[in-house]
C-alpha cells in the first residue's frame, strides 16, 4: 500500500503541498457515500473531493470518523456553491460544510464555478480569503474559472488562488487555460480525468499500457499525473478504485505523452464556465 510519505505531492503557491492522486465523490450518492469513502481510505486515499452541491459531505465525515485516520495525514476539499457568492451566504456555507463533515477546517475550500452574468464571483472569491484568515479553510481556490474571470479576481482582491479545477482529459486539454494558470502559480486539478469513464479507445494508448502491465484508464490517470496535475477519479467500486490508485509504480516516457497531448480535440463534456448559469 502506498503511504503517507510515497504519494507524490503538488506544492501550491501559498507553500502547501497537496497529494497529487485523490478521490472524488461526484453523484456517489448520500447514502453510499460512507461506505464509498471508507473502501478508498482503506486502499490509501488521503485525499477527497467533495462539494456543498454532492449533497454527500455528511457521509464523506462519517467515513473520515469511523476511518480513525489522523485529522493531519488527509486532505479534505470542498466548494461554495453557486448561489452562496455572496459573502454572508458564503460564510454561512463554509460552517454548514464544516459541520456535515464534521471538521474544524478544510485543508481546500474552491470557488465551484464563476457564474460572471451574475457578477458575484469576486465577492465571494474576498470572502473565501476571509475564510482562510479565520483558519476555516487551510488554503483557497476556484474551479471552472477561465483567464478573464481569474485576470479580475487578481485586479480586484489580494490573494492568487492556490488551485484551479478544470474539466480536462485527452480529448479536452484546455492549453491556453492550463498555461495561463501556470503562469501565474495556479496549480490545475483536472475533473473528469477520465471523461466521464470514455476512455480513449486507440491502439496506441492500447500499447502504452499493455507495455506497462496497466490499463487504457490508468496510463491516462498517469499522463495527468506525469504532467504535474492532480486528480482525484471516484468509483463506487472497490475494485475501480484499487485499480485507479496503482499508478504510482510507474512514469510516462517523453513520446509516450505526446501521445495523449495529441488527442485534444476540443471535446467539452460539462457545461461551459462562461456561460453556466445553475444555481
């Protein structure tokens, strides 16, 4: 089993170091999320993603309680929602999400998506750094932000966000976004690494793992890991979930990720952050 001190690590710019493979928890539902979440503790997950709109944070604490894991060796995320922006529903949030998961901080609190028509994002985005003052959330970011709404977050606040949490997989790599966030020190969390479970179906991604002794789903969680981003793919499946943490045991040659850089095609699967609306 992979420990603590083997998982390979991103340090964000605020001097955190946060573990690069994780476990997500989008639509595993309420009811199955402690159970969920105990299996992927037991395989060696440290790391989960949760999010006020998962409605399952509750069971993401009673799987951390009933786990006896030491508060310090994991990294718990979670998200504002979207009709939390502003700031006194933004501090009421991140105290409701405190105590449904049953913690006295989050180790990562994000920004879920900009929804700029409404034009609250920098609001909320000054209320999280508030939250990280109080020591409520130990480091603080956004997801689904493109340049023009992080160039105003950094024009009209005082702190850069730590992480970014994009869509991106093979055939959706968003390089223009990715170099931006680069450039500015924002490390890049890729949800739906794996499309949604669509794995590239292609021969020479067939090669990459036969070489490897892996599957098509693992050297694609390797090629985001190799790239230096963090992921955290989520299954309800044991098995699944074993699978997708035995990729520590391996790296990609350099032709091996020209490979999937070469499959970007564009192809969102989620809602387009400059245009999402749902509240």
């Amino acid at each position: 089993m992979t420990s603590a001190s083997t998982m390979p690590t991103v340090r964000l710019n605020d001097g955190t170091q946060i573990p690069q493979l994780g476990f997500g928890v989008f639509q595993v539902e309420p009811e199955q999320t402690q159970s969920v979440v105990e299996a992927a503790l037991e395989i060696g997950y440290r790391h989960l993603d949760t999010a006020a709109a998962y409605r399952n944070e509750k069971g993401v604490g009673e799987a951390i309680a009933a786990s006896g894991i030491p508060r310090a060796d994991l990294w718990i995320t979670t998200k504002l929602w979207n009709a939390a922006h502003q700031r006194d529903k933004a501090l009421a949030a991140i105290d409701r999400s405190l105590e449904l998961l049953g913690l006295d901080y989050v180790d990562l609190y994000l920004i879920h998506w900009p929804l700029p028509m409404f034009d609250e994002y920098v609001e909320a985005w000054k209320t999280l750094e508030e939250i990280a003052a109080s020591g409520k959330a130990k480091s603080i970011g956004v997801s689904n932000f493109l340049p023009e709404h992080l160039e105003r977050v950094f024009a009209e606040s005082d702190v850069v966000p730590s992480v970014n949490q994009i869509e991106l997989h093979p055939e959706f790599q968003q390089r223009e976004l990715v170099e931006f966030c680069r450039a500015h020190d924002i490390a890049i969390e890729a949800w739906s690494p794996l499309a949604s479970g669509n794995i590239v179906d292609r021969e020479d991604v067939a090669e990459i793992a036969e070489k490897y002794g892996k599957t098509p789903a693992q050297v694609t969680l390797r090629w985001h890991l190799d790239e230096g981003r963090i992921v955290f793919p989520k299954s309800n499946n044991p098995g699944r979930q074993k699978e997708n943490f035995e990729i520590l045991d391996f790296s990609l040659t350099a032709e091996e990720l020209a490979v999937f850089d070469a499959l970007d095609q564009g192809k969102r699967i989620g809602a387009d952050p400059a245009t999402a609306d749902f509240r």
